[in-house]
C-alpha cells in the first residue's frame, strides 16, 4: 500500500507539472497572437484629422540606371505618388522589404498602408492584417552564364538538384521552393546576406557562382552591361503587387479600394 500510494503521489505530481506546462504554452499562444494592440484606433478619420498618410515602400535596385542602387524604383514612387493625388493628404513614405517589419509598424500605427508582393501572403497575419491587390509585376528570371554553353539551362525542369544564390527575399525564396514542387525535384537556394541582385550577377559573371536570379527590369540592365550573362529563361509567372492594411483600419480599406477602382 506504501509503494502504491507513492507512485500515486508521482503521478498526481507529474500530472500536474504537465498541466502547467500546457497552460503556461497556451498563454505564451495567446501572447504570441496579439500582435496588434487594442488600443490602436488609427482609421481614415484619425489619418485625415492628422493630414498625413504613411506608407511602407519596397526598395529595389534601378535598372533604368548605369548605376544600380538600392532606393524605391520610379514605378513604386509614382503609386505613392498617386495614392496621395487620390486621398488628398501628405504622405510620409519609409522603404522597406521585409514584412515582419511592415507588420510591427502596422501594429504599432506608426504606418497605415504597405505595398508588398502577393507571394508574402503566405506569411502575411489575415487575421490582423487585409491585403488588397493592385498591380501585375513582372516575371524573375534565372542569371547564369552564357560561357557555360555545355551546361546552360534551358528549361526549369534542369535546376532540379543546382543550386540558386538569391539576396535575402522571402518572395523570391518562395518562388523557388514552389517551382522545385512543381517540376518535381529539389533546387538548393542559398542566401546571402551581403549582396544584393547585381552584385551576385556579377558573381555570376566571374564564374565564382553558377546562378541567381533577377527581376525583369534588371534582365534588361544585365544583358546589356554585362553580355556575358544570360537571363532568358523565366522561372515564374507575373508578381501580383499589393497593399497591407490593419484589418481595424475598415474605413481606410474602403478608401484605398475606392481609390483603386478608379
């Protein structure tokens, strides 16, 4: 009776460690979730009594340029451009790629729209955050050298087992792993941290890598400053282009497809 009666004190004990392990999990859930505060009340009416809108930028490399630099590209500058035309207002734009951090500013009202592309959906908040489509951009494309004639890809079903080096985007990784899904084989993709586009096409170039990607503009740019390199071959459909919206802000959403629309 001693011995069942203190495996049943280990077990009452160890049913109640569990226990508090799940709750203490379940709090941490919940904390996790609420990523927007309950005090933000920033709608349209709040942005129009302030006269300022603010919005979150995508910056890319310009390859309208002989210089290649990291600012917003005139196509993004002109959307900003005309969503102020449209709502009247002042507009604050900051620039940036990653939507972890146009969400934190989402969250904290420190913006009141973001322009992303469709692709990060996949990681986009739906229950905090509304995404509204409003343009088609177009394809990326593979960078590989022309020099390696015997080897040059071809078609996309030929990258299955290479390997692709991108800059850090999430969009442009995603598209990768679904192409390797969808032709059935595994592509490795590396990041890299310190480069951006051109400076891994240039690696390309000098044969210290064998491919990247690029965006159509920078296909054009590449070709023509460095012919050495081929960028025929797309290896996605069109970017669909849209605006990231605190799901509280419903007035703003209403504006913004109002503005759309026309």
């Amino acid at each position: 009776m001693a011995k069942v009666g203190k495996h049943l004190y280990l077990l009452v004990g160890f049913l109640l460690l569990v226990s508090g392990a799940m709750i203490a999990l379940r709090r941490m859930a919940r904390s996790g979730e609420q990523r927007v505060p309950a005090d933000i009340q920033r709608d349209w009416q709040q942005i129009r009594q302030e006269g300022i809108l603010r919005i979150l930028m995508p910056y890319q490399p310009q390859a309208d340029r002989n210089q290649m630099t990291d600012t917003m590209s005139s196509e993004y500058y002109r959307m900003a451009d005309w969503i102020k035309k449209r709502s009247g207002l002042k507009t604050e734009i900051l620039i940036g790629n990653k939507w972890g951090k146009a969400s934190q500013l989402l969250c904290e009202g420190r913006i009141d729209l973001a322009l992303l592309p469709h692709e990060q959906t996949a990681v986009t908040d739906t229950v905090h955050f509304a995404f509204i489509p409003t343009q088609e951009s177009g394809r990326i494309y593979l960078v590989q050298r022309r020099a390696d004639s015997a080897q040059l890809i071809r078609e996309q079903f030929q990258l299955v087992g290479d390997t692709v080096v991108i800059p850090q985007n999430k969009t442009w990784q995603l598209l990768l792993e679904h192409l390797a899904e969808e032709i059935g084989g595994y592509i490795t993709v590396k990041t890299d941290a310190r480069y951006e586009s051109e400076q891994l096409a240039i690696l390309v170039q000098k044969g210290l890598i064998s491919h990247t990607v690029c965006t159509e503009g920078q296909r054009k740019y590449f070709e023509s400053a460095m012919p050495e390199l081929d960028c025929s071959l797309p290896l996605s459909y069109d970017l669909t282009f849209g605006w990231a919206v605190r799901k509280t802000s419903v007035e703003l959403q209403d504006s913004l497809r109002l503005w759309l629309s026309h």
